[in-house]
C-alpha cells in the first residue's frame, strides 16, 4: 500500500492540496513534489474540473462502496466551487433524482450562452463526464457510484405533477388579479437568460420604468421537503445576475414553498423576495390537503404500513378540492393501492423501486413486496386503456429478466422464490392476454400472475377491505359489466 493510500484510508477522501500538505510532511518532500505525486497516481480516483485552483477530490474505490464520497464532495463543492454546489443540492433536495426542467430552474447557470458563465448543458456535461450524475434523456440522477441507495422515479415524476399543478394554480391567481398580463404566462420559460418555474409580464405601476416598459414575475417551487438558507441561494443568484444587467428591468420575485426555515425566510425577506406559503396562496385546505399527499408520496411504504388507508381517505379529498390533480397521479396511487394488498401480510414493502442493471439501463419496481418465504415483484398500470402485446412483449423480455439478475445479486433474497404480477385497470387486450397466458402457463422458474377489473375486484372482495373496494369501484376501475 502507498502513503497515499494510507491517508487517504485513515483520513477518508480528500481535497488534493489537503492531501499535499499531508503527503510532503510523511515523506519528507515538498509541497509541489507531493502535488506532482498525486497527479501521477493511478491507485487512487479524482473528481476534477469542480474546485477552484485546479484542485481535486481524491479517494479511492472503498470510499465509494461504503457512500462515503458524496457527502464530502458537497462539502468541498460548497467550499471551493460554490457555482457547481447548486446541482448537488437540487439533487440532495429531491432524493438524488430530478428533471431537467426543474434542474435548469434551481441551478443558477444559463440556458442561453451568457459572458463570463457556463451554460447549463456544458456544465452537466461535466457532471456526467466525472461520473457524478447519470442522464437518462429526461432526469438528471445522482450516480449510484458516489451514492447507492435506491431512487424511485415514479415518486419524482409524482412530485413534479404536484409542483406542476400548483404552478397551474398560481398561475391563475396572478392573471385573474392582474399581477400578470392576461395572457402572458408561461410555466419553464426562460428570462435573463436563466429559466424559470414560471414567468409573467407584470402590468403593474411599481414595476414600469421611465419608459414604461412592463416589468416581470418571475417564480420558483419547492415543496415537500425541509428548506433552509442554503436551499434557497440559487434563486437569489438568479436575480442577483439579472440585476447586474444594464437597463435591467424591475422584477416581482416569487419563492413558492409550502414550508420554510426561519433563516431562509428572514435571508429572502433581506433580499426583497416575497414567499408564497401554499396556505396563504390557496387557502388552509388546499394547503393541508396538498401537504397529506407529499408526506404520503415522500414516504410510499412507510405511509402504507403505519396507516393503510390514509391515501384512500386523501382520494376523497383530492376528488374535492382537486380533481386535476387526482386524475394527473391516478397511476401512482394505483401502485399505493396494489401496495395496500400485499402490505398487509409482507414482511416489507417498497413502492417505485428503481435499479440499474448491469449495462446501467435504469428499470423500475412499481411494487416490490418481500414476504418470509418470497418475493412479488408487481408492475402497475393505472389506465383506463387496456394494456397491449407490446408492452407485455417488453415486460417478459426486458424487465423482468432486469429484475431477476438483480435479485440475485442481493444476499438476503437468495433463499426465497421469485414472483411476477401485472396488474392493470383498464383490462388487456387479446393478443396481450394471449401472451400472458403463455407465461403464465411456461416459466417454469418463476410465478407469474396478472390482474385485470375482474380479477383486481375479487382480490379486493376476498381482503374484506370495504373502503378499497369503494375507492377502486369509484375511481381506479371500468364499472363492471
């Protein structure tokens, strides 16, 4: 082992000019020479490009299969490379998986070139470059290499619904008391040359200047999630830069958040922001209503475990207060509802589940239900269609051998049996029933079992579960024939 092995194994991972200091006083060298040690070391890995000085993170291959990296990376990215700090903290705020729409929103760089700043696209090209996040054409993801953990895209898409019918909302709001002009606003629009989770001309007196030329609404969103000062930097960033233009127009800027830490509130307050609390935007129900369904989504199982039926009584409200808003998540509170049948027996459950098979092709377990002697892996489709061949073809072919491989890969499953279930509201067709029948009736190695209106209603009428049945009749399935 090399002394830079060695102190990098008793001090974990380290900045290159720390690790400098450290190697030229245990050999007995200079500074410079150290350096140039470091920068010829092939038994250690580096995260360059990020850190001011031409410096680098340096740890080596145990540090990151123990998740040791990522928590210093942030530290040392906020330290000395704050501009590219704002990307690992969107993504820490929204569990290690976000859209590029809402990432463009809550990183400070441009999406239009800029003088003196990296555009957005550059700049995660170097974060995909370095192996910290992962692209997958839509989300940006926080590479399992620096954190494992699983990641659940189908609860983020959920979140960004929600975001995004809450924007709908304000939206609304502004326009109908002429904050904006009637027909100016725009959802991820662009202004300054950085985008926006909602933009609107402003008519308002106040915000013309001498030509009197109109000013600008400008918003973001965050919700869900606690939210303290250094959360909210990259919205102050944003504006600081649009300010520093010349002719700079007069702006009206809106933090959306549905809770927040004194310091943030008081640190946006200081920059003449003005927070739009959900509650006092929309009103107490709204708000507490809207509250339920984010704790529920943020915490799938451990929601369904301590209060099975909490989201059934969140379906009723929703169908009050904000039917949009229901119909627009009908597929994510269906897997709550297949996750409410195998709960109640289950040693554990997790509900969107995702993994990366060994070609790092990204698969997702809409429920996955670990019992004493087995493991049901379910996939969901909270439909009013009926689903096709292809996407049974794709199932059997694609996801399901994924989601074996991975399996077996996991020591504590090795022992119990392997089970597959499709289960979907809006029926199969022919052709997809066909060839599920043919599984059903060939894999010899693993159960596979599906569900259709029928066959989901007596699941429910077996369980005894009256208020399920309610909810299912109501609102997941065709009316029965």
């Amino acid at each position: 082992m090399t002394t830079i092995e060695r102190i990098l194994k008793r001090k974990g991972p380290l900045i290159s000019s720390e690790l400098a200091q450290l190697l030229a006083k245990a050999g007995d060298m200079s500074v410079n020479t150290a350096s140039q040690n470091i920068s010829r070391a092939k038994e250690v890995l580096k995260i360059k490009g990020f850190f001011k000085s031409n410096q680098s993170l340096i740890y080596l291959q145990a540090h990151a299969d123990e998740d040791l990296v990522y928590p210093i990376l942030a530290k040392l990215m906020y330290e000395h490379g704050l501009k590219y700090w704002y990307t690992l903290n969107a993504l820490q705020l929204h569990q290690g998986i976000i859209s590029q729409k809402y990432l463009t929103c809550y990183t400070n760089y441009p999406v239009i070139p800029l003088k003196g700043h990296l555009p957005f696209k550059i700049v995660m090209q170097k974060f995909v470059a370095q192996n910290i996040v992962v692209f997958n054409g839509d989300e940006y993801i926080l590479s399992p290499k620096l954190q494992g953990g699983p990641r659940n895209g189908m609860m983020n898409k959920a979140l960004e619904t929600v975001k995004a019918y809450v924007l709908d909302s304000f939206h609304n709001i502004t326009k109908n008391t002429g904050l904006i002009s009637y027909n100016s606003g725009e959802l991820f629009a662009e202004y300054g040359k950085f985008n926006w989770c909602f933009k609107g001309l402003s008519p308002i007196v106040g915000l013309r200047n001498n030509e009197n030329n109109f000013g600008y609404l400008l918003a973001d969103i965050l919700l869900g999630v606690p939210i303290y000062k250094q959360d909210v930097l990259f919205f102050i960033a944003k504006l600081e830069h649009i300010k520093s233009f010349k002719r700079a127009p007069r702006l009206l800027p809106f933090l959306i958040v549905d809770d927040l830490d004194k310091e943030a509130l008081e640190l946006l307050k200081q920059k003449g922001i003005v927070v739009g609390f959900i509650g006092e935007l929309f009103g107490a129900k709204y708000a507490e209503t809207l509250k339920e369904l984010l704790t529920i989504l943020n915490n799938a199982a451990a929601s369904l475990k301590a209060d099975p039926e909490k989201y059934l009584d969140l379906i009723k409200q929703l169908k009050t207060y904000n039917e949009g808003l229901l119909g627009n998540i009908r597929g994510t509170l269906f897997e709550y509802a297949v996750g409410h049948i195998h709960v109640l027996d289950c040693q554990s459950m997790e509900i969107g589940r995702e993994i990366l098979d060994q070609s790092g092709t990204k698969h997702e377990m809409d429920v996955l239900a670990v019992y004493s002697d087995r493991i049901v892996i379910a996939e969901c489709k909270g439909k009013k269609s009926e689903v096709e061949e292809e996407d049974i073809e794709d199932w059997l072919t694609r996801a399901i051998p994924a989601f074996r491989a991975w399996v077996d890969r996991q020591e504590i499953y090795k022992k119990k049996r392997l089970e597959f279930e499709y289960w979907s509201t809006g029926g199969f067709d022919a052709d997809a029933t066909e060839m599920l029948d043919d599984a059903v009736s060939s894999y010899r190695k693993n159960k596979i079992s599906y569900f259709g209106p029928k066959e989901i209603r007596q699941k429910v009428k077996d369980m005894g579960n009256k208020k399920l049945k309610e909810a299912l009749d109501n609102y997941f399935l065709k009316p029965a024939v």
